[in-house]
C-alpha cells in the first residue's frame, strides 16, 4: 500500500473508519468466545434453544420483558 495515499484527509478519514470498525468487530467476537467459553452459560444457551425448537419458549417484547421483571 502506498502510504502517501494517507495524506489525503478523505482517505485518511476512511481509513480510520475501516480500523475503528475492525476494532469493533474483534471486541465484539472476543466478547462471544468468552461467553461460549464459560461451561454455565454455554448449558443455558444450548436449553435454551431446545425449548424454542419444541415451541417451549414465549415471544415477548423488551417492553414485556421489563415489564415481568419488575
């Protein structure tokens, strides 16, 4: 990559942008391996799944849900 490119303000702007976003993006899956790396929450997920495949679960709205949780 030519460098010189970066002198450019635009270019350097959308540069920044592509870095900050790639950022974003392996912070966030970092976040999901360590997630998927805890055995609880993992067992949780995983029953969690099968009772939406058996229709075991409910469909509620964030609003519903706090709305249970009070």
């Amino acid at each position: 990559m030519d460098y010189k490119l970066l002198e450019d303000p635009q270019m350097a702007k959308q540069a920044l942008k592509m870095i900050v976003k790639t950022k974003t993006e392996l912070d966030d899956f970092v976040d999901t391996l360590e997630l998927l790396s805890d055995p609880g929450f993992k067992r949780n997920l995983e029953r969690a799944l099968k009772e939406a495949r058996e229709g075991k679960a409910i469909r509620l709205t964030v609003e519903q849900l706090r709305k249970r949780l009070k």
